[in-house]
C-alpha cells in the first residue's frame, strides 16, 4: 500500500524494492513485537524534526477512527524514517511518499512534499496505519485498490469543503467501478488524483448509508475466505456495481443544486426574485405609512370637535 501518485505496476516494483530492503535487515532491526501497543519510529538525525512530529501524533484519536471503521490499530507499528540521500530510497520512484508493509511496518520520505489526498507528513502516516489496520482486519488477504484506497483516506483525514468541489469535475461522467480500477493503473497523475477521490467518495457513501463499521464487517468476512464481491454484497445489501451508481447519484444530485445556485440564469432569478421581495417590502411600508397619517388626521379632527 503506497502513499503515491501512480499506477500499480509502479507500486508492486517499489513494493519488491522495500521487501527486499526489509529481507536483507536494512529496515528489520530490534526483538519481536510485544502484546504491548507500540509505535516507534526511527530514523537519520536529519529527519528529527519528523521523528518528533510523528510520536507527537494524536494516537487516541486514531484509534477512535479506526474504531468507527471497525478496524483495530495495530499492537506494533514500526516507522521507518528515510532521507532523499538513503541508499534504499535512490531505487524508490519519487512519487513515493509512503509504503505500508503489513503486518507492523511503514515506511515514509518526509522530505518528499506530501499533494493530494494528502495535507500534512500526520496524514500519511494516519493513511499508512489505515493500510495495515485493514490488511490485519482482512487477515491478509487480497482486496481491491480502490477499496484499501478509499478506506485509507476517509480514516485519515475525511472530506472537506476542497474535495466535494473536485469531486464534481471527478464524478460528472459517472464512472464504473472498472473505470475507477483503471484510473489507478495508468501512471498519470491527474488520473491517480481522480482515483483517490472517486474511491473516497464511494467509501465514504458507504459508511453514511450503512453502520460506519461495514468497512471491517466486509473485511472480516474476506478474512474467513469469502470472495471480496460477496462480502461486500452481504455487508452492504449491494453489488460493487449498484453501490458505485448509487454513490455518484447521490453526488449528482448534489452537483445539480449547487450548478441550479450558480449558474448564470439562477443569479438573475436570485437578483429579481430579492427586487420583487424589495418591491413589496416598500409598498408595505407605504401602506402603513399611509395608515398611520389618516389616523393622525381622523384624531386631530376628533380633537377639533372636542374644543
């Protein structure tokens, strides 16, 4: 599971890199885990400022998110910091910002500027965790990319106002879920964004429309061997297939009002609709006006007669 930007060739190439990497020992090092929950990180000196940044991470908060998921958080995560100048980082693709080696270990660049989906050097590790909290779930058995994608980044980060408006331009086409698979295969990087994003969505309509936990009820159900399409239908009620026109239709709709608030037409209408009401308020103002000075006039002529 990478932090990246590209395809899966690409992916399954740098992931054999880091393995070979942590067969060799370069990044194994230290006694077998303990029933304790750790998280340590190590790293060069100059990579401090990182190190101190990812042990200061909100770890309970977490935990809380994964919970909502129906993930655990791993017993012992391993952080393994390299630097640009790192002999086993030259052989990595600079698109790589992170790697996710079930069951314990990550791997991160800091130096390498985190883009979309990801906003901060906390979120890639939060993404990472993700990964490995649901491969565990999964009993570490295949699923799908968009599916380990789109998990990974409703847990670290959710939506913002940022990523509903780009989803707008990502969803317009109304894209299969094969469409979305593909999208993580052709390198590009606006199709890898569009990826992220699409996958994102569906998870993340998912857990609005049923239990936030089903992401760890279908995975706990890949884990006793079933066919991820069958444990996502027993999950969800739905195939891949229905839940992913379901999702962008929900999303469509939303699209549609927000082009009917903004368009051009919907302005003017905005514009006469506030002048109609601005007409009408002043004519009532008028009226009372007016009302108000015949009384003063039928008051003053009582006055008159009472002298």
């Amino acid at each position: 599971m990478f932090a990246s930007r590209t395809n899966d060739a690409r992916s399954r190439a740098a992931t054999r890199q880091v393995t070979a990497c942590l067969l060799s020992g370069l990044l194994l090092a230290g006694s077998r885990p303990s029933e304790a929950q750790t998280l340590t990180v190590s790293g060069p000196p100059v990579l401090a400022w990182a190190e101190a940044r990812i042990e200061a991470i909100d770890r309970d908060s977490l935990v809380r998110a994964l919970a909502r998921a129906g993930l655990d958080m791993p017993l012992n995560i391993r952080v393994t910091l390299l630097a640009e100048g790192d002999p086993r980082a030259s052989g990595l693709p600079t698109w790589v910002l992170g790697v996710a080696l079930p069951p314990s270990d990550v791997v991160v660049l800091p130096q390498r500027a985190p883009t979309y989906p990801y906003n901060s050097l906390e979120s890639v590790i939060r993404h990472e965790v993700a990964h490995l909290a649901l491969a565990e779930r999964a009993g570490g058995r295949s699923l799908p990319r968009w599916f380990h994608e789109g998990v990974a980044v409703s847990i670290e980060a959710g939506w913002g106002l940022t990523d509903q408006a780009r989803l707008v331009g990502a969803i317009i086409s109304q894209p299969a879920i094969g469409d979305v698979r593909r999208l993580f295969r052709t390198g590009e990087e606006p199709d890898s964004a569009r990826a992220y994003l699409l996958a994102t969505a569906l998870v993340d309509d998912l857990r609005r429309r049923h239990d936030p936990s089903v992401i760890g009820a279908i995975a706990s159900d890949v884990a006793r061997g079933t066919s991820f399409d069958l444990a996502f239908t027993t999950g969800t009620g739905d195939t891949v297939a229905a839940a992913t026109a379901q999702a962008w239709g929900a999303y469509l709709r939303w699209t549609r009002w927000f082009f009917m608030l903004v368009s051009p037409s919907s302005v003017w209408t905005g514009i006469l609709a506030l002048s109609l009401l601005a007409f009408v308020a002043q004519r009532r103002r008028r009226i009372r006006r007016r009302r108000q000075w015949d009384d003063e006039d039928a008051e003053a002529t009582d006055r008159s007669y009472l002298m």
